[in-house]
C-alpha cells in the first residue's frame, strides 16, 4: 500500500516543524522524508530551517547525547569513532547499478536491487530512541548555476555540526526553488552505540544509489563516511557533470598573488594526505577551498566554485612554525570539532606533529593513552589517530579569499596534480597544452598511499585526477570529458603538476615542508607568460636562477645549486618504469581514448632518446 507521506509528516511532527515542510512546495521532498521516518521509526523528528537558535540547539543535542565533549577553549569539541571506523571504508562503499557497468576497473558496484533490499531491511526502526535530523544544504554558492540542493537524514547531531561548519545552509533554497528540482538525498543510522561509538562495525554499509541519488550510511560515525554532502556527493556530481559537460573535481581552490598583489586563481587535486590541505592554506596567499571544487565553462573560459565553507582537514603535522595562520584559530576559541586526536585531563588537544610538549596522558581513539601505550597486536598506539582531523569554517581563517560566495565562481588560470611519489616527478613541472597535461598529469596520477583511508600505508596507487575513490562513471569517459572539457575553451588553464615528496639516493626528503609557496610563485609567473622554462622530455621545468630569486623573495632562503640538481634532474629510467606502469592500466581500461596511448607513447619515446643520449639522470643543465 502506498505510504500516506502527509499522514506519517503530521503525525510524527511538531505542528511548528510540520509547518517548515510545508513551506518547501516540493513534493518530492515531503514524499522522502516520510519514506524513512517510516522506516527507520525514530522517536522524534527535528526539522530545521536554519536559524541561530535552531543550530545552537542541535550543537547542544550533540553534547547531551555524549556525541560530543566539550575541551578547554569555548566552542571546541571532541566526538570519537570507534577505534575501527577511522577512514573511509573503500571496501563497504559500494555503487548501486542496475545494468553491471564496466567502469573500467573496479569501482565496487553492485546489483542495485538487491542493495536497496538489504540497506531498507538494515533500516527498519533503526532509529528507535533517537532523534532524526532533517536537514536541507546547498552544494556550491547558493542561487547560482553551481548550486546542487541537498537533503540530509542523519541520527547524528555531530554529522549535522559537521556539516553546518562545511555547507551552506539550504532551507531558504528549497523554499525559493517550490516545486522544481531534483536534489541529493543522504540517509544517515549510526546504528547500535557502545560507549557512544558505533558497535556494528561489521555491518557498515555505505551505499550509493547513482540512479535515485541517494546515500545511505549505516553503522559508521568517521565523517568520510557519514557526511554525506563530501564525498558521497561527489559520485552524484560527477555523474550529473557528465551529463551536462562540466568537472566535478577532488581540488582545493586558491588565489596565489603575484605582483602587484594580483590573485591568480588555481585549483589542484591531490590524493588525501599528499598536502593538498596544507597547500590552500599557504601563508601569503588565500584560500577558497581545499577539497572538492565544480569548473564550468562560461563562454569559454573555466570559473570554478568551492562546493564546501568550511574544511574537513587532517590535522596530523599541524604545526606553529609551517601552518601559523590555522595553529591560532586551533588555540583560539571557536566553533572547531577535533576528531580522533589527544585530549588532556585538562581539555587540552595534541596531534602527532603538534610542536608542544606531549602530555604525559590523555585520551585518544583508543581509549586511555600514555607515550609507549600498545594495541593488543603490540604496535605502539600513536598519541592521536594519522587520519585524525578538525572541522571548522572558512571563515574563521584570515587568509579566506573574498571571493568564496561569488555566485558565479572565480576564473582558473592553473590546474595542479600532486601525489606522495618518493622517485620520479620533479618538484613542479608545467605539460606543454590541455591534452598533455590532462594525459600525463591528471590522468597518470599515482601516489603512495595513507591513513585517509582504511588499509595498508605506502604502496604505490594509480589515482587519475586523485577522484578514482569517488567515480561514478567509466574511467575513460571520464578523463575523455576532461578533454572534451578543454576542447571547448578559448583560453585552458596551463595544467602543472609538483611532488612535494621526493626523496634523494639516501631516502632523505629532497624538499623542505615550506617550498610549494616557492612553486605556486613559479606556477604565478609561469601563467602570466612572465618567467621563462626549460623543456624536457615531460615538460616545462623552472630555471635555476629563477628559483634562486623566488627562494629569497619568499622564504628568505638561499637555494643552491646543488638542491636544483638533485630536484630537477630528469629520472629517465623510473619516468620510463612509470610510463610502463601506466600505458599498461589504460591499455586494460576498456573505452580510453585512444589518444591517451598516444600521447604516453610519444612521451615514452622522447624520454627513451634522452636516456639513450644523455644517460640515466639528466641534469636539469644539461637541455
Ligand atoms: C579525503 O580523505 O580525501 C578527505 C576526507 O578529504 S574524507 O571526507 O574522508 O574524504
Ligand atoms: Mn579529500
């Protein structure tokens, strides 16, 4: 029997909250609030249109409900995951289809059907005794052509705090948008808590529903998993990017000021833990955003809009002396959440990499924690979680670009790819156009990878665009829309790539944290035509005496010629292995664009001739 969607809203809502809904004409809406207040049976339903009081209260709900502690600072809080839901869990998180797409490599999809039936079994009265949250955000500046509208159900108050530090509220949206539109949908059920932590661990399900945009999240609390507007979303807007010929990207967003204080806008997409963070929030420059970014084409030329306010950001290795600008707000007090680091009997925080005295005790992710402290496989406990992270707004950071609400984006002028690769990309490199860059760079990403999400640390991951965690659609239609994407435009963005974790013949770090602010310069200049470069082989490389004065100018360090040698030198036998390794995924990836061999091809070829010529290491001297 069809559900009476009026009858279950006027019964298990307050007349007051009943009277919110109505507001929204969109009758989708209506019918998808009741479909799982129905079904998850909470024992009370909270409808929110953003105002003060309304968050305020749903901030204290998530102290009252042991969500969330309060620390030392005002404003600053602490929720916990279970010690076994800290990253994102790639293997649970599956993409619901009817049809089995090949997407190229294995994107975990599963038979929508069955899914559906398991996740709505796993549902029923799954929220007896809780609060259900009925919450409306837009993705992107609202009232604009980037907005995406979104509905969130969550039995969690901190998932709601979360994402009212990271999302635009959007109730004044559904209400002016009436009748129109389709929006995405997230269904959120902490499930069964022990200690005020998910206890089902083994029955985390995060599913994701391509053909009616809807999420569901089941027995997870770590924000990679529970906050649906990040990158569950992401899946939905890539598949909606596709079909409407924009870029749905895993970029921050940032102005680098060149002379005259002029702010050149640039995006980059880097794998999680690879810097991406700490390289928007760059000391001397500003930020808009660093972590999902939509790029439309307006009348030929990219503008590009930050989908998030606030940041999700990890917060290991934050410290006084490289990341100054967020190390005051994390001391000041504030509207910040700290998840899964240290806390001190005296409501003190602490990280790894935090440069301060380490407590003598504290509590962690593990429960009581003192240095030397093992797990029962005997490994040493770090004093806080490596994924462990802090939430806060934008605009709490006084390096927030002004441009972050512009309804109409800002215009890029550079796209950077990074990842963790200890062997073979130099520091920074410019591709010589859009195709080489998208084929070389984006699309021949690999990294290294890390704690972001659940599994083993340090194997070497092919990543295209650092989005293959959140594709929805094939691999190669994908990197092909990127090339579309650029076809179209007057004036591409130069598309660079740096790696920021090279490491010399000793396994030493050839670069200092702080020098990506002496690359992004370059990247400044470089787009501007008013800095000249070296060709090699892969690229456009910087010339050492520009570097030299760039050193100066911006750290204040002598750069010697030693250090350029060791950073730029061409790597010909490990670019020759890497070009291997991904000529070989593509050739396996059904539906590549043939171009994508081609232009590998020529690049392997160019660097053979150089090997064979010039020798296994090339001196950036010797072009
Ligand atoms: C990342 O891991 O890339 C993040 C955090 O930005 S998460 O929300 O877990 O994706
Ligand atoms: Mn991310």
């Amino acid at each position: 029997m069809a559900l009476d969607e009026m009858k279950v809203l006027r019964e298990k809502l307050t007349k007051e909250d009943f009277s919110k809904l109505k507001k929204i004409e969109n009758h989708k809406v209506h019918g998808f609030i009741a479909k799982y207040i129905d079904y998850c049976a909470p024992d009370k339903v909270f409808v929110c249109s953003d105002t003060k009081e309304e968050l305020e209260f749903i901030k204290k709900e998530a102290l009252a409900a042991g969500e969330e502690k309060k620390l030392k600072l005002a404003g600053q809080t602490i929720p916990f995951d279970s010690a076994a839901d800290q990253g994102r869990d790639k293997a649970n998180t599956k993409i619901l289809v009817s049809k089995m797409v090949d997407f190229g490599l294995d994107l975990n999809a599963c038979d929508r059907v069955d899914a559906l039936e398991e996740i709505h079994t796993m549902l029923k009265g799954m929220m007896k005794g809780r609060t259900l949250y009925v919450r409306f955000f837009s993705l992107g500046p609202k009232n604009s052509e980037f907005t995406v509208p979104c509905v969130q159900l969550t039995d969690s108050s901190y998932v709601c705090h979360s994402e009212d530090l990271l999302y635009r509220q959007g109730y004044d949206e559904f209400v002016r948008r009436g009748r129109s539109g389709d929006f995405m949908k997230f269904v959120h059920a902490q499930g069964e808590l022990e200690n005020a932590v998910c206890k089902n661990i083994p029955l985390r399900r995060i599913y994701i529903d391509l053909e009616d945009e809807t999420v569901f999240t089941l027995n997870s609390q770590y924000g990679g998993n529970t906050i649906g507007l990040k990158k569950l979303a992401l899946r939905f807007a890539i598949q909606r990017s596709d079909q409407e010929g924009w870029l749905a990207e895993h970029m921050f967003l940032m102005a680098v000021h060149g002379p005259k204080n002029r702010s050149t806008y640039f995006a980059g997409a880097f794998p999680s833990l690879c810097g991406k963070t700490s390289t928007s929030m760059i000391k001397g420059e500003t930020i808009i955003g660093d972590d999902i970014a939509y790029l439309r084409n307006f009348e030929g030329a990219v503008r590009a809009a930050n989908v998030e306010k606030g940041i999700f950001g990890i917060i290991q290795g934050v410290n006084s002396v490289d990341d100054p600008i967020l190390w005051k707000v994390l001391h000041s007090p504030g509207d910040i959440i700290f998840s899964n680091i240290l806390v001190t009997p005296e409501g003190d925080t602490f990280w790894i990499g935090k440069d301060a005295p380490a407590p003598a005790k504290g509590v962690n992710f593990a429960g009581e924690w003192s240095p030397g402290k093992k797990d029962k496989k005997d490994k040493e406990i770090p004093s806080s979680h490596p994924n462990a992270r802090v939430t806060l707004e934008l605009n709490s950071l006084e390096n927030l670009d002004p441009e972050l609400d512009n309804p109409e984006g800002v215009p890029l002028a550079g796209i950077i790819y990074g990842g963790r690769d200890s062997d073979t990309w130099p520091p920074v490199e410019e591709s010589f156009d859009w195709v080489h860059g998208v084929i070389t760079k984006g699309a021949s990403l690999e990294s290294e990878t890390t704690a972001a999400t659940l599994g083993q640390e340090g194997v070497r991951e092919f990543n295209p665009m650092a989005n293959i965690d959140f594709l929805s659609i094939p691999i190669g239609q994908y990197i092909n829309n990127h090339l579309e994407f650029g076809a179209k435009l007057s004036k591409p963005p130069k598309i660079f790539s740096v790696n920021y974790f090279l490491r010399g013949k000793d396994g030493k770090w050839l670069n200092h944290k702080t020098d990506k602010a002496v690359w992004l310069k370059w990247m400044e200049l470089r787009v501007h035509n008013e800095i000249d470069a070296i060709k090699t082989p892969t690229g456009l490389i910087p010339k050492y005496d520009d570097l030299k004065r760039l050193f100066k100018d911006v750290l204040g360090r002598d750069y010697t010629k030693d250090d350029y040698i060791n950073q730029f030198s061409l790597r010909t036998r490990w670019y020759i292995g890497k070009m291997r390794r991904i000529e070989e995924i593509y050739r396996m990836i059904k539906g590549s664009p043939a171009i994508i061999s081609e232009v590998l091809e020529e690049q392997t070829e160019r660097l053979k001739k150089a090997q064979k010529e010039l020798g296994e290491v090339i001196s950036p001297e010797k072009w």
